[in-house]
C-alpha cells in the first residue's frame, strides 16, 4: 500500500464516519511498518469491538478473538495481535511478522 492509496482510504473512511453520528465517528487511526516490509492502517471505532484494516489495497474488517495477553483480530486470513511490546502480524501464506507505528 503507498502513502497516496492511504491517504485516500483514511480520507474516505473520515467522510463515511462523519456521516454517522458524532458519537460514533470518534475513531483511532494507526498507520504500521512492518519488519517483512507490509505495512497496513488500522482502525477502531468507539462502539464496535472489531479493527478495520486496510492491507495489501483491500479493506478487511477483523473480529475480536480471545487472547491471554493484549488483543488479537482475525478473518479472511489475517491475524492481528496488539500488546505491549507492539504488533504482529500474520497475513496470507507469510510467517508471522513484527509491526511498529508508523
């Protein structure tokens, strides 16, 4: 994904979240780099348990799973898991990857 397809994802994402209501638009945005060279944006709204991800120029919206440690998301082949110490990533047929904010 290059820096222009993420900008306008993000900017298309803000005009569909500000034509909800204002309670719900309130959202976090995470832009991430990872170690194998992916690189995804991420987001979760305030009332919706699940991360909507934006990897490899496809949007995927991912269900929160059971996790011991930090948070884990995953379907359609991606798996997210957030702590402490960062991002991981697995996505596809590739190992699982260290991720950073970007």
């Amino acid at each position: 994904m290059n820096r222009c397809g993420t900008i306008v994802f993000g900017a298309a994402l803000w005009v569909a979240a500000a034509a909800v209501s204002p309670a719900l638009a309130q959202t976090t945005w995470q832009n991430y780099q990872c170690a194998d060279g992916s690189q995804f944006l991420v987001g979760f709204f305030q009332y919706d348990k699940r991360a909507h991800m934006q990897i490899d120029g496809k949007a995927v919206t991912l269900g929160k799973r059971l996790a011991l440690l930090g948070s884990r998301y995953s379907a359609r082949g991606v798996t997210l898991t957030l702590g402490k110490a960062g991002a991981r990533l697995k996505h596809g047929n590739r190992p699982v990857t260290a991720c950073a904010i970007n």
